[in-house]
C-alpha cells in the first residue's frame, strides 16, 4: 500500500508502541494512588506531558490531557464561553474550522451565543481586517485554526493573536494538523489555548491535548474526580498520554528533515499532477503546510478516483463527503470559491515522512490513468469538449 492521507491519521511508530507497553501491564497503576505502581504510572504521565510541552514551547503544567483533537476543541471552547458568558456572548471563528470547530459553535448558538464566519476566499486564509471588523465588546473568543485539514492552508496565527491580546479577547487555535508538521512555539503565536492530538503524529488514537495558557480560565464540562486540573476528570488513560509523549519527543527531534523531506515530495507531485489537462491546485501555494496537496480535477468524481486509486493500493481522500448516500460538498472547497462539480471532482493528498520519491511517481502516473478512465465515461467531460 502507499498511503497518502496522513492528515486522516498516522500508523503509529514503533518506539511509542514499546514505550506505551509497559504501562497496560508493570505500571497499571492509578497515578492518583501514592503506592508505588501507581507512582510509576504518575511519573510516566508527568514525563509525557513534559515532552509535549517541550514540542509547542509551553510550560509543563500548561498542559491538559485529553482525549484527542475533538474533546481539546470542546474543551477550550465551551470553557471560555461558560466561564466569560457574563462579559459577553460573541465568538469569532472561520468558515472553514474543522466540525470539532464548527460543531460546538453551533451547539453554543443554540444556547445563545452569536457566532461570526469569517470568509476565506480563494487563498483560503482569513484577513485581519475581517476579523478586526469583526471583533466588538461582547467578543470573548476568537477560535482559528492553524492548518486546514483539507487544503492544507496555514492562517496568520501570530497576527491573529496580537490583535486578540490587543483586544483583550481569548484565543483558541486547533493545531491538530500543524503540530509536528510545522514549528510551533504557544508564545511566538500568541496564543491561548491550542489543541493537539496524538493520532496525527504517529502516537495512538484516544489521546491529545489542551495547551492552557497560565492565568486563562476554563469552565469544565466534565465533571468527576477533579483530574487535569479539574478540567477532564476520569482515571487517565496513561498508556496513551506516554504514547502522545514519545510522538511529540519524535516529532520535535525530525521536524526539520520531514519538512524538507515532505516539502521535495509534494513539488514533484505537483509538477507530475500540473501535466494532466485541467487539472487544479486548491488553496494558496505559497501558504500550505508541506505535506497537503489538495487538487481538482475537471470532469471526475472525487470518490470514483479515490476507489480507483485505492484498487491500486493507493489511499487518497477526497474533499466531499458521503452523507446518506447523497455527495455533500466540502464546506471547506466551497469557502474557497469552488462550485459543487469542481468540488466533486476534488483528491487531497497528504504526504507523510515515509513516502518516498519512486511512491509519488508511481502515484502521478496512476491519477493519470485514472482520471482518463473516469473522463472517458463523464457525461460533464464528454460533453463540455
Ligand atoms: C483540524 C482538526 N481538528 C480536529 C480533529 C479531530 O481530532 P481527533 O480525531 O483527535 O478527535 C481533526 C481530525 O481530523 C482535525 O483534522
């Protein structure tokens, strides 16, 4: 198999499956316990969370564990909204966050909250004269993600910050597709509260993270035995946390070469790719993390070339969704301009560490094929010629 749809998830490595091991079987403990196994589990855990903190530049304690990308993202967010919803009720997010985003924010306009979309046009990068358009004494958070899950664009997240910090408003980043993959340091951003999850950086899948800015208060939402500073109670997943740990350690200590790396492969893929005929580059060349390349393809069907890469032992993804057997459209493809045949016919790619030059050539060469086969039978292709 190559597989190409690390923005989906990641294997997880070999080192953080040995350094995890240990921790289902000799040190089981409840690290709330003081006897020694359990100790050990504490200790495990604390070194974990130091490894993560040491990854995006934060303190130790500044570090929450969590359950993965989505519960970092509720976390942050309705914990700001509780907790300020005297001092106002106006969230500013973009059109094209990730569900974890989108969802809640939907849920807290539901309970009254007013939420501002800010556009991302062609580029897919929002501007700060929106957002500071936007912003008004009842804005209370402002939550933007770093990198987008399907094209792939980084947002001006420093800017972004120094206007909250200016503004006195909290603000939130989801840095699930940036952390590892790019440099990230929470005070050089500017940031608050930034979420991370392990699956998306070869650690396990249930885990991640909440960066806490000392001093930012959060109401929780789970409600227990008082663990992660009160803020997700329940007895940790230990195993996992140490696993996160190890994957950040990795990630911190290859982040240099993997994007050099990852940076060579997606050039020739999009020069292989720029050969087809009508064939497009979504999102802003300029402004995109190394590893993701989104593209569309005239006259196709975004699945039908997925499901014929993937009988060729390729797995992509593609930017639309199967929702009850009806295609819906990304949101993400449609905010950047593309209309619903263009966003249809769309493929994203995203390269990981252990692709190499001779996975991508074979890669161009299968899409090639494959689009010609699916234009040979596209009534829109055929008929538009
Ligand atoms: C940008 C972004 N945020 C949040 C998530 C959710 O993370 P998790 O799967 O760990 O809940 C994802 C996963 O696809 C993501 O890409």
């Amino acid at each position: 198999m190559i597989y190409l749809d690390h923005a989906a998830t990641t294997p997880v490595r070999e080192e953080v499956v040995k350094e995890m091991e240990p921790y289902f079987t000799q040190y089981f403990g409840n690290p709330s316990t003081i006897y020694k196994v359990g100790r050990e589990a504490k200790k495990g855990m604390e070194e974990a969370r130091e490894k993560v903190a040491d990854l995006i530049g934060a303190k130790v304690d500044e570090v929450i564990f969590t359950n993965g990308g989505t519960e970092s993202d509720n976390m942050g967010i309705k914990g700001v909204a509780f907790k300020n919803k005297d001092k106002g009720n106006h969230i500013i997010t973009s059109q094209i966050e990730h569900p974890a985003v989108i969802e809640t924010c939907a849920f807290l306009k539901k309970l009254g909250f007013e939420i501002t979309y800010l556009p991302v046009y062609k580029a897919g990068v929002v501007k700060l004269e929106d957002l500071k358009e936007a912003i008004t004494d009842k804005t209370i958070l402002i939550t933007i993600m770093h990198v987008n899950s399907e094209i792939g664009t980084i947002q001006p997240i420093k800017e972004i910050g120094e206007i909250a910090k200016e503004k006195g408003i909290t603000f939130h980043t989801d840095a699930v597709q940036s952390v590892g993959k790019i440099p990230i340091n929470v005070h050089e951003l500017n940031v608050d509260l930034l979420s991370i999850s392990s699956h998306k950086i070869y650690g396990p899948k249930g885990v991640g993270a909440l960066y806490v800015r000392e001093g930012i208060r959060l109401e929780p939402f789970i409600h227990g035995g008082g663990q992660e500073k009160n803020l997700n109670s329940g007895t940790e997943n230990v195993p996992g946390m140490v696993g996160l740990g190890k994957a950040a350690e990795i990630a911190k200590k290859e982040l240099g070469c993997n994007m050099k790396h990852l940076s060579n492969l997606k050039e020739k893929l999009i020069n292989g790719i720029s050969y087809i005929e009508e064939a497009y580059l979504n999102g802003d060349i300029e402004r995109m993390v190394p590893g993701t390349a989104n593209f569309h393809f005239i006259g196709i069907e975004g699945e039908s070339l997925v499901l014929l890469l993937d009988g060729n032992g390729i797995a992509t993804a593609t930017g639309s969704a199967c929702s009850s057997k009806k295609l819906k459209a990304s949101p993400v493809l449609k905010a950047i301009g593309l209309d619903v045949v263009k966003s249809h016919g769309s493929l994203r790619i995203t390269l990981g560490p252990e692709n190499t030059e001779e996975e991508v050539e074979k890669v161009i060469a299968a899409i090639k094929t494959s689009v010609e086969r699916l234009r040979s039978m596209s009534p829109i292709w055929n008929n538009r010629k």
